[in-house]
C-alpha cells in the first residue's frame, strides 16, 4: 500500500460538540465517531448528559492516537480554545 494513503485501520478522531442549552462547548478524542455521537445525543456521556442537545461543529482525523490526544489537550488549553473560537466565529454567530 502506498505510505501516503489516508486509508488506515487505526482511526482517530477530535471533536467538538456545542450545547444549546449552556452554549458552551465540549471537545473530546474518539475512536468510533458515529458511536460516540450517538451516545452523547442519548444522554450516555456524563460530561453532557445535562447539557444536551448538543450539535457536532467540529470534527479532525487522525491515523495516530499520540497526534489525536495532543491535538484534543490543544484545543481543551485556554489558547487552544481561543484560537478555535475565532476561527469559528462565524459558526457562533449562526448557532447562537
């Protein structure tokens, strides 16, 4: 297989979910996507069980777990979340 193919059997993703209900966001590190969406949409996630519904805004790929977990503390860092923020600021305007 060609070394630069995104074809991989190890997938990882970082997401970021907003919640109409608070209007805060939560980001998390998956490895089954659509899993964990249904999940938190079902009120299965502790961390936004209370602050359903939620929408997924915001969602990267990964074939590396170590680039995945350092992307996802990123972006929970206070610069991280600011440097997000601004890129979406649009997004925001829309949803909230």
């Amino acid at each position: 297989m060609n070394e630069t193919s995104d074809v991989s059997n190890s997938k990882f993703y970082v997401y970021i979910l907003y919640s109409y209900k608070d209007c805060k966001l939560y980001i998390g590190f998956t490895n089954n996507l659509k899993k964990r969406l249904t999940e938190h949409a079902n009120g299965k996630v502790n961390s936004t069980r209370n602050r359903i519904p939620v929408k997924l805004i915001h969602y990267e790929y990964f074939i590396n777990r170590a680039d995945a977990e350092a992307r996802e503390k990123f972006l929970k860092s206070g610069f991280g979340r600011q440097q997000f923020k601004k890129i979406l600021k649009n997004t925001f305007d829309i949803i909230g």
